[in-house]
C-alpha cells in the first residue's frame, strides 16, 4: 500500500521556470492537500481540495495554482518560480469531510530555487 | 479566521524527565485536534488525535493529550523522555475540509 506519493523528491530551479509537483493517493481519499514547510514556519496550507472537482485557497496561496486531475491525483503548478518559493512540499490526502480524520502525508518534494 | 499556536519553538529536556509542549487555538467553530510527528528526515507521522468523547487522548508510545475547550487548548505531555523521542512536534486542527499546523517544536533530549 503505497498511501500518498509525491514525485519528484528533489528538485533545482532556476528563477523563472516553471514546474509541476505531482501527488497521487490510493487509499481512495476526498480531500487532498498541499503545504510547504520552511524552518520556524511550520506547514503552512497552499491550496486544498475538499473533494473531487473543488480547489480553495490556503494560507499562502500566491504565486501557485493546482489541479485536482481526478480522486486520486493533486498538482501543485509554479508558473514562474521565485527563491522565496524554496522550501520543502508535502503532499496530504484525509477522508470526507463529516468523517473529520486525520491527513496522511507523502515523504516530500525538497524544492530549491536559484 | 481560525489559527494554532505551538507557544515554544524549541525545548531542551533531559532523558526520563517529564515534557509538556503547548498548543493553543483559535476557531468560532467546533474544531478537531491532532499532533503530528516528524523524525529528523522524515514525513509527517500521526501521533495522537481528539475527535470527540474523553478529552484525554493517548499515544501508544506514551504521548497524551488533554482537549480543553474552555482555554482552547490540547497540550502535549510525556512523563518520562527517551533520546528516541527526539524530532519536531506539530499541532494541526480540522475545520470541515481544511487542516492548518502550528509552527512547530523541535524537542530535544539531554542525556
């Protein structure tokens, strides 16, 4: 049972470029989740998708956009990355909202900008 | 707008000494709680969780946690540290579909 998988585990941009982090879960959750963890900040919620076909912002939302393709999938885009966008990435899944369960979280996407 | 607040980002203890890491929060609405855990190099691993019921919540590694409403609080506690108790603790709440973190505290044990 893989849970919540993220790919890639690291990656180098430079200023500019644009990529895609990808999260795939199959424990067949509703909601899925992104956050970026930076030292002293704790996680910190970008976007979220409550279910299939919704997205909402989070916390720090700015310079992201993501796409729930399906159940099981959740993207996390940066169309132009800038070094304050350097950070670690964790991917998350939980079951409906009225079940009010924990997250399960993937291993990371350990992302740097130059 | 709802919060959580981890009041100490850091807190040196000795092996077998007891340990309380604090968390507050904020919400105009009934909120879930959980602790999470992140060993040095590693994802986020649920440690304990309050949905409903007793407010005092237990890990099987000895962790528990106490759900006040009153003060809004679910503080952690340990009665006796091992050095394998060394990583990051986080606070989280769920509100519907959303689950936001505290800041964290990085606890670390003296021999």
């Amino acid at each position: 049972n893989a849970g919540v998988t993220q790919t890639p585990k690291f990656q180098v941009l430079k200023t500019g470029q644009s990529m895609t982090l990808q999260c795939a879960q199959d424990m067949n959750h509703n909601s899925m989740y992104w956050y970026r963890q930076d030292p002293g900040m704790g996680l910190r919620l970008i976007y979220y998708s409550a279910s299939e076909g919704t997205t909402d912002k989070g916390e720090v939302p700015n310079g992201y956009n993501v796409s729930r393709l399906n159940k099981r999938e959740f993207s996390l885009r940066l169309e132009s990355a800038a070094p304050s966008q350097t950070s670690v990435y964790f991917c998350a899944s939980s079951e409906a909202p009225l079940l009010n369960t924990e997250a399960f979280f993937g291993q990371g996407t350990r992302l740097t900008v130059v | 707008a709802q919060s959580v607040t981890q009041l100490d980002s850091q807190v040196p203890v000795f092996e077998e000494a007891p340990v309380e890491l604090r968390c507050n929060y904020s919400s105009s609405v009934s909120v879930y709680l959980f602790w999470y855990v992140q060993y040095p190099n590693q994802g986020l691993q649920l440690l304990l969780k309050y949905l409903s019921g007793s407010t005092l919540v237990e890990s099987i590694n000895g962790f528990e946690a106490e759900f006040n409403k009153s003060q809004t609080s679910f503080h952690l506690r340990k009665p006796s540290v091992h050095i394998s108790d060394t990583a990051e603790y986080f606070c989280a709440v769920r509100i519907a579909s959303k689950i936001i973190f505290g800041s964290g505290t990085r606890l670390s044990i003296r021999p």
